[in-house]
C-alpha cells in the first residue's frame, strides 16, 4: 500500500467519526473540540491532495481563531442549550429540506456531472507555479476587487457586531486618556489644612 493511500485511511474515518461526533454530542465543549480534530483532519486529505494552502487556512484560521474562540465563548458565556433545543421538532421539517437540497448537491458533484477538470484547469494560470502562487496571481489580479469587497464587508460585520453588543454599565469605571493627559495639579491634587494632632 502507497503512504497516500495509507495516509487517506487514516484521516477520512477520523474526520467522518469526528463529524458526526460534532452533531451528537451533548456538551457544546466536546462538540468544539471534535471540530478542531476534524478540521486537522480535513486538512492532511487536503495535503495529500496537493492543496496546501487549504490546509494551511484550516489550521490557522479555522482552528486557530474561529474554533478557539467559539469554544472561549461556550465557556464563558455558560449559555443554556437545554432551551436553545427545544424547537428542534418546529424547525424539523425546514431542515430536512436543507439536507436534501445538500444531498442532492453532493450526488451532483461525486457523479461526475458538474463542470468538467478542463474548465478548473483553464482558470488556474499557465506556468510552473506552486499552488499558493497560482492561488494568489488570481486572487490578486483578476478577482482582486472581489477580494478587497468580500474584506469590506467581513470588516463592516465585525464592527457591527461589536457596536450591538458593547453596552456600557453607568457604576464602572473607565479610562479616559484625554482626561488623564489633561490633568494638571489643581485638579489632580486636593490640599487639606489638617488641625494639629486631628488627623483627616
């Protein structure tokens, strides 16, 4: 057996089990880190694919930034998800169609009866280039202001996000530093004439 093909059945079990092991769980902690083993997984099938900078993308900005702070959230906003389960029955049939719609989607794709290798190979550019360089002489050139608007508006729901759930309490206390650049010794100081042996 070649080491590719022994490496694929050792990472596409663990990814499916894993998968699977994300859905069922009952704690949301166990779930975030069946996800983190599953994406590390779907990265080593993405290198032996030849697409190293998929890999790359899922280990660090998968695992290392949205995971990690999915499961920093579940821990300490101790959400309720006893009572985030109860409209599963409602929503039931919705999600039945999403998963059919998805099924039928992947039958598409497996049978061989999406878009054939030759118009995937057109797109990519002639050379000798590594796959992140193909990758980035295309993201940078003919899909750059694509790119540069898909960041706009990643940027725009971050700082909605932030604005939504910022609220402040009016008994905390918070730095002000043009107020503290502004003080001088007037207003920092607070002379007192204290009597002889009275003390404050």
């Amino acid at each position: 057996m070649q080491a590719d093909a022994l490496f694929f059945w050792i990472f596409a079990p663990v990814l499916v089990v894993s998968a699977f092991a994300v859905i069922v769980a009952r704690n949301p902690v166990h779930s975030v880190l069946f996800l983190i083993l599953s994406f590390v997984c779907a990265a080593g099938l993405f290198l032996l694919m030849g697409a190293e900078f998929l890999a790359m993308i899922l280990i660090i900005v998968y695992v290392g930034a949205v995971a990690v702070l999915f499961l920093f959230v579940v821990m300490l906003l101790d959400v309720d998800f006893a009572r985030l389960r109860q409209g599963f029955v409602e929503y039931l049939p919705q999600g039945l169609l999403i998963a059919l719609v998805v099924a039928i989607e992947l039958i598409y794709v497996v049978s061989g009866l999406g878009p054939s290798s030759r118009a995937a190979t057109a797109a990519t550019p002639a050379g000798t280039l590594s796959n992140t360089a193909a990758l980035g002489e295309v993201l940078y050139t003919r899909y750059f202001y694509f790119f540069q608007a898909s960041g706009m508006i990643l940027l725009t729901a971050m700082i909605g996000a932030i604005v939504l759930t910022l609220h402040h309490k009016p008994g905390v206390k918070r730095q002000d530093v043009a107020a503290q650049v502004g003080r001088t010794p007037e207003t920092a100081i607070e002379v007192r004439k204290v009597p002889s042996r009275a003390g404050i």
